[in-house]
C-alpha cells in the first residue's frame, strides 16, 4: 500500500475519528493515527448524558466506549485506514505533508488534520506526581471503585470536578470538593444536586498543598487561603489511606506542532473553517481555543475540518 494519502488525521478522539468519517466519505484516501486510547478524553469519561441521539436506556448503552467504538466502524466502513501508531514528527509545510510514525515510516498527504485533543492538567502541588496510582487520580471512571467505602478528595471547582464528586460519592464513604475561589464555576442544575448530595461536602477558599504517605497517600496538607491557615488531613486508621481526585481543568496536546503552525497558549488558532495558518493544515476539537468543550463541539468541528479539507484538494489539486 502507498504511503500517499490524501487526508492524515492525527488524533482518535470524536472529532478525530469524526474527521475521518467525513474525510472517507467524500472519497478521500484517509489514514488516522492515535497512540493511546480511541475516545479521548471521553474514555476517561463514565457516561455520556448530552451527545443527541446517545441515550438508550441500559447502563451499558450509555458508555462513551460505544459511542467510540461506533464512530470508528463507521470511519472504517467509508473507507478510512485506522492505525494505533504513535506520530513523531510532522513537516508541514510544502504542498505534499509528512507525517513519520514511531516505527519510523514517513507518510505523505495531501493535507493533515490535527484532532489531538487534551489532557487533564495537574495540580502542580507537592506529591501529586509520586502518588499518581497510589492515592491520585485523574479519572473517576477508571478509578472510583479502589475507593468503596474511603474518604475521598476532589479538587476542582468547575462542571468536571463537581460532576464526578457526585459520581465518586457513589463509592466513597465521604467527598470533600476542595475549591480554591469562594464559588464553584459549573452549571447550576450540578451545584445544586452537589449541595443536596449528603455524601457531598464542599470547601471553599481551600486549596491541596502537599501529599504525603509511606508508599501511598496517608495525608493532605490544606490551606485555607481566606485565613492563611493550614492543616493536615490523615487517613482514618482503619482505613490507611483516602483518594484525592484532580479535576482542574485540561491542557492542550499540542507540543509536536509549536513552531509549526500558530498558536495562543498552546491552543492552535484556527478560522471557522479549522484552517489553520499553514496551507493545508487543518485543526479540530479541543485543542482549539472555544468556549464549549464538549463531544458534539468536537465532532462538529472534526466534520467541518474533513469538508474544508475536501475543498482544498480539490481546489489546490485541480490547478
Ligand atoms: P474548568 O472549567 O477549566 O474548571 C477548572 C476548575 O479547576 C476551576 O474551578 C479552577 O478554579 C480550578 N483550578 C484550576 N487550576 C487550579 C489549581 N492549580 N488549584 C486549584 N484549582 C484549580 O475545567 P473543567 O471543569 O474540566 O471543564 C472543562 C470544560 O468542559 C468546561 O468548558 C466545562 O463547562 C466543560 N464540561 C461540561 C460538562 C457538562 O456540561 N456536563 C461536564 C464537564 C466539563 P478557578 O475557578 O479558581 O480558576
């Protein structure tokens, strides 16, 4: 098989994946690329409750992975190639793009789509790196159950951490919501089922320092920035250990593009059309500077992408 293509999607979460369905579609040869898990972020995710159409009634309907692993059996039934392989390196530039892959095959395209989304962001505190797995976490989903009947720790104060203090609350014992402002900044319907969740406590004006324990995290220093005070939470004896989930917003994964194509804070800045500043280089999701990150954002701009990216073609290619 060549190594020409017409389109290259970097990233397999929606707007990625649906990228490659639009692309396939309109009949051009396509190849998407993602080194970790297909879905995302939304394969860090519990349950998809908004995404219009999604919402059978069983438990396991409802589960991102359906939705991921539909939307990638549709990008392959149009056509598109679909391979787990990490990209290195990207040359931008120029008419024909290269894309080189960790085995070190070089693809050529005639245009690249860049879908690869973003991560949580840390903390930034004292032990949240060598607890990370052994008492930190950045997923409730994957890790909500290691936590039955503990305390447990949520830090953040925006839809996500109120979210999933509520779906921690479920398996813990207690959650404490630790936010730095004097207001938590999600939607109302969500601060409200927080206030009334009696599993559910909420400190305000508080901020995790450090992280401490003997292999595992056995305590948390807190400081109330109102008072300047601080205190160390400890694990209850019998139980040994508490869980402190980090839900503080999410970074860009744009490293392997700086230089290449225009940026603001590591978000790549594209027109309505995803054009990004470079000929050719097309940009979608949540690595885009927008006001609302969400799946159906996603795969809206990961379709628009695919349509403009037809467009070039067929304009640059036809002269
Ligand atoms: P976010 O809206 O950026 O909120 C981040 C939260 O973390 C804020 O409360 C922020 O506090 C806090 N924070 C940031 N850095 C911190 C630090 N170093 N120490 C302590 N606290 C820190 O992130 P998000 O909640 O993940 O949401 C991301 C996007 O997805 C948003 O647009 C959100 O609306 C959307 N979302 C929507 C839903 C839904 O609609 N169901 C669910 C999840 C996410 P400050 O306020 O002090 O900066």
């Amino acid at each position: 098989m060549s190594n020409l293509y017409d389109c290259i999607i970097i990233g397999g979460g929606p707007s990625g994946l649906a990228a490659g369905i639009y692309s396939a579609r309109a009949r051009l040869k396509t190849i998407l690329f993602e080194k970790g898990s297909f879905g995302g972020q939304i394969s860090i995710t519990d349950e998809i409750a908004n995404y219009p159409g999604f919402f059978e009634e069983e438990e396991e309907g409802r589960h991102p992975k359906n939705l991921i692993n539909k939307m990638i059996a549709q990008a392959k039934k149009f056509g598109a190639e679909i391979e787990h392989k990490e990209v290195v390196d990207v040359k931008l530039d120029g008419k024909v793009k290269e894309v080189k892959t960790s085995d070190g095959t070089v693809y050529q395209s005639k245009v690249v789509i860049i879908a690869t989304g973003a991560q949580p962001r840390k903390l930034g505190c004292k032990g949240e790196l060598e607890y990370t797995g052994k008492g930190v976490s950045y997923c409730a989903t994957c890790d909500a159950n290691f936590f039955e009947g503990l305390e447990v720790f949520c830090i953040g104060g925006g839809d996500t951490a109120v979210e999933e203090a509520m779906y921690l609350s479920k398996f813990a014992r207690k959650v404490t919501l630790i936010v730095r402002k004097d207001y938590v900044r999600c939607a109302n319907s969500i601060e409200e089922k927080a206030k009334a969740n009696p599993k559910v406590e909420i400190k305000f004006r508080t901020e995790l320092l450090e992280l401490k324990g003997d292999g595992i995290v056995e305590s948390a220093i807190f400081l109330n920035n109102e008072t300047g005070e601080t205190y160390e939470y400890k694990a209850d004896e019998n139980d040994g250990t508490f869980g402190v989930f980090i839900f503080v917003g999410y970074v860009p994964l744009t490293k392997l593009f700086e230089g290449k194509v225009e940026m603001k804070d590591g978000y790549i800045i594209t027109d309505e059309e995803m054009k990004t500043n470079v000929e050719g280089v097309f940009a979608c999701g949540d690595l885009r500077p927008k006001m609302l990150k969400q799946v159906i954002t996603a795969t809206a701009d990961g379709a628009i992408a695919a349509i403009s990216a037809n467009k070039y073609i067929e304009e640059k290619y036809s002269e």
